[in-house]
C-alpha cells in the first residue's frame, strides 16, 4: 500500500537530493576535508576517469556513501577510501 504517489515521492526525492547536496556546499571547506567526501563526479573530474572506471572501482572494494533514502541519485566517496584503494599514501 502507497501513502504517497509515486510521482510526489519522485518529487520529495529530489527535493531532499537538493537539500543534501546544498547541504554539502554549506559546511565550511575546512571542515569539509574533515568529512573526506568527495562526490562521484568530483573524483572523474579529478583523476580523469569515466563512469565505467569507476564502477570497476567499486566492484574491487571502494565503499560508495549515499543518502539513505530511496531514489537518491548523488553518490560520494571518502577521499581517504581512494587514497587507500589506489596505494597512495595520505
């Protein structure tokens, strides 16, 4: 049984999506590389990786952190997790 549509759960989806990401933006970039998260997109910007790369990652071991909400499309990783998974000391 559904409270809610699926269409207005769709939209409640985004909308709490947002507020996460805008969240992020908010925390202060010192206290930001305390919380280590870099986003999905961030870390093939950064180390000049596709979609796929990272998804090979993530089968080999790297741990994916997303909101614990169904539907949530933003994925994030630590920075640290990378460091290790990719041999390089911190």
């Amino acid at each position: 049984m559904h409270v809610l549509s699926d269409e207005f759960e769709d939209q409640l989806l985004r909308i709490i999506d947002n507020r996460f990401e805008d969240f992020l933006k908010a925390i202060p970039k010192q206290d930001n590389k305390q919380l280590d998260l870099i986003s999905s997109q961030q870390v093939m910007d950064e180390l000049g990786v596709g979609y796929n790369t990272l998804k090979r990652w993530e089968e080999a071991g790297l741990k994916r952190y997303q909101a614990p909400v169904e539907g949530t499309r933003k994925v994030y990783f630590l920075k640290s997790h990378i460091y290790a998974f990719l041999g390089v000391e911190n």
